[in-house]
C-alpha cells in the first residue's frame, strides 16, 4: 500500500496538531535516515511558479529503512521540499534521485508540489513503497554549488536553462551559409603556345646583338641592370645614403652624446598595465561563456551595466566615513526589471559578478548580489574592467 492511501484516511485536524519533531524553524537540512542536522542557509527567493519548468520523473522507494538523502524546505508559501543532498550507494541513489530536484504529488504533472512537513511524515513511515514525482530542470552546463541551498541552486539552473532555450531559439532562426565548392584553377602550358618554329639567321644575329649590348652597358655600369636582385627597404635606403653622402664608419669615436628618447603615453600604459595581474580563470570562463552565448548588443549592454555597478562598489560601496550611504553602492536587487534584463537573463552574467566579489544571498523573499565591505576587488579587477570595456568598443 503505498504511503498516500493511508494517509487518505487519517482526520485532517489529528494531522494538523502532530508535531514534527524533526522539524525545525528556518532552514533545516533533515537526514532521512534518522538523526537532524540543521544547517542555517540563506536560502529562498521567488518559487518556481507558472509554467513549472523542469522534466518530470516518476520515483517509487520500496526497501524499509533509511532513504539516504537529505531535503531542504523551500522558502516559498508552500514550503515545499527539494532533495538537498544523495548519498553514494542509498536506495534513493540508485533511484537517481540528485539535488535540486523538486518533490511533487504522484499523477499531477508535477503541478502540485509536495510541503516539507508532509514529504518527513511520509520519509518516516514504515510504509512502502513511497511513490511520488520529481520536477528537475537540467542544464548543459554542470553546476556545483554546494555552498549554496538547493533551492538558490535550482533558481540557477531555471536561469541557466531558460538561457540556454533562447540560445538554441536563435540558432535556430539563423539562416545557414551555403557553401561552394572551390572551382579547380586552369592550368596552362605557356610553351605549349610557343611555336617551335627554328630562328632565322637574320633573327641570330639579332639576338647576339642585343646580348653584346646588355655586356657593354653592365661593364661601363659596374653591374647589371638586366639582373632581376631582391633588396629589403633598409638596403635600398643605405644604398641611396652611402651614394649621395658617402659611407659612414661606424667604428669611429663619436663627438655627439648618446640621449635615450623619451617614452611615449601608449609605452608607458602599456608597462603599468604589465604590473598588473593576469585575471582569474573563474572570471575568464565566464567572460568567455558570456561572449559566446548572446547576442553582441546584449553583452555589450550587460558589459556596460555591470562595469558601472564593480566600479561603484569598490569606490563608492567603500566609503568609511558613510556607511549607510556605502552600502547601496554594495547591494544590487535582482528583482529589478534592469538588472534582471542584463545580467538574470544574460548567460554568464552572474557568474563574472560573483568571480570579481559579488555574493549571492537571501533577504526577505529577494535574491541580491552584495559586495562586501572594505575590499577593493580582487588585484586583477582593473584588467577584467578593461577587457570588458574593450569588447564594448568592438
């Protein structure tokens, strides 16, 4: 019998007043097989409401005993439960459950999702088999944000996933090149239209004529002019001085002091810029994944938007001397329809914010970067600045 046909028959009021007492206020990571580890996140945010996005997949838990998973309790109104952690090895392992995943009430299509309270109540039954569904949202890239909650890791797949939908949509609009084959070159036998026809005695002596001549004038010359010689311009150049103000000894004493010339602006940028740290490889495969998945207009927009918000941050957001007003310089809302425009929906745009500082928290229900305060960046924030800036020119 499986777990929700008993639980059809329990009174609704005995249910309401058992206490869970596994349960805890907050965010709770409880492990099925018996002891509670809490574990205090920052989790939350926004659900994943309207379309339900994500693939469904039917699960069924028949072996008595521990499940071997853990679960975290949304901070959505329905508190729903999404799978935390899977151990190597479990029943719940095998059944391929994986974190992210959201529990959802068996035959609903994944609509109806699963509350905390009862997902524990029905972990801890001795009944089995557990039926019930899971809604996963998958992603070509593999993401490993284990320091996070599960439920600010599944709001990343969502953004990564729709991301990626727009990306294959727009692949799929272009038009595909149409390539020739390169046409063969002719080639021609230039002799073959020579006539081989014998020279005149007239046409001889013609000839010789002419190669007396090209001697005479090549012995008067002191070379031959007739001769095809490759000369590089520094060549051509000595020759022409040594001809016109005769050849200079470089061997000889010089009266004149040497002076070394002045730098230029572009040398001198260009040796500061060399003091300056390479940037970091989390940073650089984002700037690269950010290029290479959206549109030019839309990443030299992000660029633009997010350079100003790392600027404020490390001058403005560092402000000692008023902190209050500092720290609005730190604080970006992801709710905000401009920046949910250029970074939320930019592939890539979040994760070369948080390479250069920015962390990714819970308040009240809303997701916001914060960068903290007293920090500058890190040491190779002015060249990522400037490689952004640079694409921006393009």
């Amino acid at each position: 019998m499986n777990f929700f046909d008993k639980l059809a028959g329990k009174d609704d009021k005995k249910k309401k007043n058992k206490q869970n007492p596994l349960a805890n206020v907050g965010k709770v990571f409880q492990d099925i097989g018996g002891q509670a580890k809490s574990q205090k996140f920052r989790g939350g945010g926004k659900s994943l409401g309207g379309a339900k996005p994500g693939k469904l997949i039917s699960i069924e838990l028949s072996q008595p005993g521990e499940l071997g998973m853990k679960i975290e309790r949304s901070n959505a109104n329905r508190k729903t439960a999404i799978i935390a952690q899977v151990f190597e090895g479990t029943q719940a392992h095998y059944a391929g459950l994986e974190r992210g995943d959201i529990v959802c009430l068996a035959g609903t299509q994944g609509e109806e999702e699963l509350p905390y309270d009862l997902f524990l109540e029905m972990a801890k039954s001795p009944d089995r088999p557990l039926v019930f569904d899971i809604r996963r949202i998958t992603t070509a890239a593999a993401q490993k944000d284990v320091n996070r909650s599960a439920e600010a890791y599944n709001r990343k797949q969502a953004m990564i996933a729709a991301a990626e939908t727009r990306e294959r949509a727009a692949k799929a609009r272009e038009k595909p090149v149409k390539k020739f084959p390169p046409k063969p070159t002719a080639i021609v036998d230039i002799n073959s239209e020579i006539p081989n026809v014998p020279q005149s005695e007239e046409a001889r002596r013609a000839v010789e004529a002419a190669k007396n001549s090209e001697n005479k004038l090549a012995a008067e010359l002191g070379y031959n002019p007739y001769e095809t010689n490759k000369t590089s311009a520094g060549q051509a150049r000595n020759a022409t001085v040594t001809s016109k103000h005769g050849s200079v000894d470089a061997r000889a004493p010089s009266s004149i002091p040497a002076v070394a010339p002045p730098k230029s602006v572009a040398t001198a940028t260009s040796e500061l810029k060399e003091t300056i740290p390479s940037v970091d490889i989390h940073f650089q495969h984002a700037y690269e994944e950010t290029i290479n998945s959206n549109d030019h207009a839309v990443v030299v927009k992000s660029f633009g938007v997010m350079r100003k918000l790392l600027i404020n941050a490390t001058t403005k957001g560092q402000n000692i001397n008023d902190e209050e007003s500092a720290a609005k310089f730190r604080k970006v809302r992801l709710s905000n329809a401009t920046i949910r425009e250029v970074i939320c929906d930019v592939h890539g745009a979040l994760d070369i914010m948080m390479s250069c500082g920015f962390q990714l928290v819970e308040e009240g229900g809303e997701s916001y970067l914060i960068f903290p305060a007293n920090y500058k960046g890190p040491a190779w924030l002015a060249r990522a600045l400037d490689q952004m800036q640079n694409y921006e020119s393009l």
